[in-house]
C-alpha cells in the first residue's frame, strides 16, 4: 500500500505525534511477538489495500529493541512456502526451540477447502521459512494456533473457533502425542455470553497462552462482533481456567481484535491490532502496542488503544549503521527486499519523510553517510529535528547511480546535532520517485 493520495499524507503528517500504528507502509494485523536475545520479533499478516474480506496471502516480521523504530524484515513466509495450502494467510505465533523457529499458522488446505495448521520452520528469527511438513499438522477446520514451551520442556499449541483446542506438542515441534483434545468452555472459565448456542462463552478466536509468575495466562479474543480482548488464568498449561475479565474493550474500527503478550526489559507490552490507518477498517488493520502493568495478583488491567502506543526503551545510537527500513513513522515511503541484503526504502518522492525517534547524537554528529541508489536524477535528504519541518542540521545530495539497485554511498557535513532528538529524513527534488536509501549513519 501507498499512501500517495494528497488526503492520505495530509492524515499521516497530522499523526506525526503517534507511535501507533507502528507500521505505516503495509497494513497489518495478528500480532505474535517473540522476544529473541534482547530483540523483539514481531510477526504479523498482511492486510491487501482494497479488500473486502480477509485477503491475505504473506506474513511479514518486523524487529526492534525499543518499541517505537522497527526494522521491516520484509516477508519470509507466504501461502507459495506451502505447497498443499492455497489462501488465507491468517494468525499464526512463532518459538524458538533447539535454534530452531517454528511458525504456526492456519491456511486453507487446497485438497479439503478446510483450514489447517501448517509449520514453518528457520535457523533464522527473520527466515526464510519453509514448510517444516509437507502438509498440514493439524486440520479441523479451525483457526489462530498459538504456541507455548513449559518450564518442563512441555509444549502446547492451542488453536480455535468457535472451540479452543490443544495437542502436546512432541520435543521435535512438529509430531504431537496423546490425540487432539478439546478444552471445556465454562462461563466460569471464560465468561458467559447468552444468545449464542454454539458459543456458550465469551471466547471467540485468537489464543494466546503464556506463563509469567508462576500463573498460566490465556488472553484471547472474544464476542464478535465486534470483538473486545478477554483473559483467564489458570494453575496450569491446560487450567481449569479461570475467567480474569476484560483487557481491551471494542475500540478502534476493526470488527476482529487479535491479542500479543510479552515481557521486554522489565515491562509488560500488548499488542492488537485496529483500523487506525488511512483507509483503515476491518479488511485492513494495522497492529499496534501498549505497555501495562499486571495488579500485584497478577491481574490484567483494561487497557485502551492509543495513538501514543509504548514509551519508548532507551534511545537509538546513530554512530553505527542503521537501516533505513529501521522506522518510528513515516509518510509516502514503501520498502522492498535489497540487493545488498534486507531490505530497503523507496517510492521516495518530494516532500515524503521518514521519522527515527529518540536519537542520542550525545555532544554532537559531524557527518552523516547513507547508501543510496537511484535511476532517476536523484534528490535530497534533509536532516531535521523534531519535525519533518523541524532545525536543519544537515543536507547530502544524492545523485543517478544507472539503477535502483546501484548503490552509493554519499556524505555530508552536520552541525546542531546535539542531545537526543527526534530524527527526519526529508526527501526533496523533481518530480516522481526520487532515489531509495539502504542506510545510514553519523560520524562523531
Ligand atoms: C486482583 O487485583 C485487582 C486489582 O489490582 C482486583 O480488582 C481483583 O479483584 C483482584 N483479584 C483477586 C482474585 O483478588
Ligand atoms: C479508557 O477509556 C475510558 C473511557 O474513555 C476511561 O474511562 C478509562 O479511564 C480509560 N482507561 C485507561 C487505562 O486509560
Ligand atoms: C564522511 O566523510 C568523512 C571524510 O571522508 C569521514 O571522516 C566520515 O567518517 C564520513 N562519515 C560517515 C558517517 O561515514
């Protein structure tokens, strides 16, 4: 998705404040963070522009150390990784287990039309991922598989909708033992909700299970629609559960909610998603994140969707090589898979921007480099602080290259660069796409 439309660029400059959303160039939804030495992984699907129902065809990974700038890991898993599945690239969770990452997720299973539970698998937190089975570990028709390993090394993928589900998953992650079981749904366990004979309870979808303080937790989506987020405790991984109440109300134009619990750094953080984008509704959702504190019994308090989203952790170091995909917000910008690996920022066009939050430039930055490329004329990237109109510390003029994937590097001087600061890049030239930017970095 572009956000090329004069009134959606005049919607995004107006959000400047927020760090929610915390992807502005595609929509996404289905939240599944994983917490991977000391990075928080972030993995979502995919929402098309336009669509008026779910169609979803990749998942994609984001990555971040503090919350707000997140680096776009493009998409190492999509419904081509598994050869048997043929749409409905919906919510999956993935764990690291023995070096391994194991991405559940539901697609449809070709053969039966029915959905399934696939296995991706990677040595890598980012990918690529590919089909772990050959076909699907479960399939029941049912949906939104969430993974979790016990202190004992036991593990559990729970799935479901209307039912909830559970296996025991084997050591190896991708066999399980002792057959497909069925949790009860209890009022008692998981709230009543009259009205519905099939849905005796508030759960509806999207379960997430985790342990913390010695609690079970299942926070999941529930009523519908529109769906608000519930939560239950119990005293082990398979309960009897415990309904706890409600964490996050219906808000925020999407008539599905999906919940992430992780802690980070000594803080507890949720992610969910909304329709908060321009263009922004139920068929295209944006996933955003909260930090919340548990009540001393472990309760969950009831938490709001904001603009401001997560304070964020630390601040960014701009004296070593950063992506430009690395971003806290931005206008008119979209990112692509790089020649020179990752990934990288283009559709740069005059007037676009893109925001890094918190840079701690200390006592001062004397030059600033960026690997750019361009098969235009190029353009300019201007060094703001604070706003995209903000002080101007510095300038670097980029020039053609022959390609879009011939890439330079190009310096230039900076002055005012103190203290730690809100960073803008913003793009200026001639008409039409400008140049594209790999990454960057300051020099003391
Ligand atoms: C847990 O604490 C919350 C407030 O922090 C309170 O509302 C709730 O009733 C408590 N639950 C139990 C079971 O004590
Ligand atoms: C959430 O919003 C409601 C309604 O505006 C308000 O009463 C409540 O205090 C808010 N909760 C938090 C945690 O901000
Ligand atoms: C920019 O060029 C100068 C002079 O060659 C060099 O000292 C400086 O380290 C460069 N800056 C960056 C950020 O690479």
């Amino acid at each position: 998705m572009k956000f090329s439309s004069p009134l959606f660029a005049a919607t995004l400059a107006g959000m400047v404040a927020a760090d929610n959303p915390i992807v502005q160039t595609i929509y996404t939804a289905d939240p599944a963070p994983l917490v991977h030495n000391g990075r928080i992984y972030l993995y979502t699907g995919h929402d098309e522009p336009g669509a008026t129902t779910f169609v979803m065809k990749d998942w994609r990974v984001f990555s971040s150390v503090d919350m707000v700038n997140w680096q776009d890991h493009g998409s190492p898993m999509s419904l081509s990784t598994f050869s048997w599945a043929d749409a409905q690239a919906w919510a999956g969770q993935t764990v690291l287990r023995n070096g391994k990452f194991y991405w559940y997720v539901p697609i449809r299973n070709r053969q039966t039309g029915g959905m399934a539970i696939g296995v991706g698998v990677s040595d890598s937190p980012t990918g690529p991922f590919k089909d772990a089975l050959g076909k699907p570990l479960v399939e029941n028709n049912e949906i939104d598989p969430t993974v979790f390993i016990d202190d004992d090394g036991q593990a559990y993928l729970y799935w479901g909708n209307p039912k909830l589900w559970y296996v025991k998953l084997n050591a190896d992650m991708v066999s399980y033992s002792g057959g497909v079981n069925s949790a009860t749904l209890t009022a008692a366990g998981f709230g009543p909700r009259s009205g519905n004979a099939q849905r005796p309870t508030t759960f509806e979808e999207g379960p997430w299970l985790y342990k913390r303080t010695g609690k079970y937790y299942m926070v999941f989506a529930a009523s519908c629609c529109s769906e608000h987020i519930g939560w239950s405790t119990g005293p082990s991984a398979t309960g009897p559960w415990t309904y706890g109440g409600v964490m996050m109300p219906t808000q925020g134009s999407s008539f599905t909610n999906h919940p992430g619990v992780i802690d980070y750094q000594g803080s507890s953080y949720f992610f969910y998603h909304n329709g908060a984008l321009p263009g922004g509704g139920g068929y295209q959702r944006s996933v955003c994140v909260e930090r919340f504190t548990y009540g001393s019994n472990g309760s969950i308090p009831v938490l709001n969707m904001s603009k401001d989203g997560a304070p964020q952790v630390g601040t960014l170091n701009p004296y070593v090589r950063q992506e430009a995909e690395t971003i806290a917000w931005e206008s008119g910008v979209q990112t692509e898979p790089c020649s020179e690996g990752g990934m990288n920022v283009l559709s740069i066009n005059n007037g676009d921007y893109i925001k890094v939050k918190g840079v701690a430039f200390g006592t001062g930055a004397k030059s600033f480099s960026a690997r750019v490329s361009s098969a235009a004329s190029g353009g300019k990237i201007e060094l703001r602080l604070g706003s995209a109109s903000g002080t101007l510390v510095g300038t670097c003029s980029v020039s053609g290259t022959g390609g879009w994937q011939t890439w330079v590097s190009v310096n230039c001087t900076v002055t005012g660069a103190t203290g730690t600061q809100d960073l803008f890049f913003r793009f200026t030239g001639g008409g039409g796409e400008l140049f594209r930017f790999n990454w960057w970095q300051f020099g003391q």
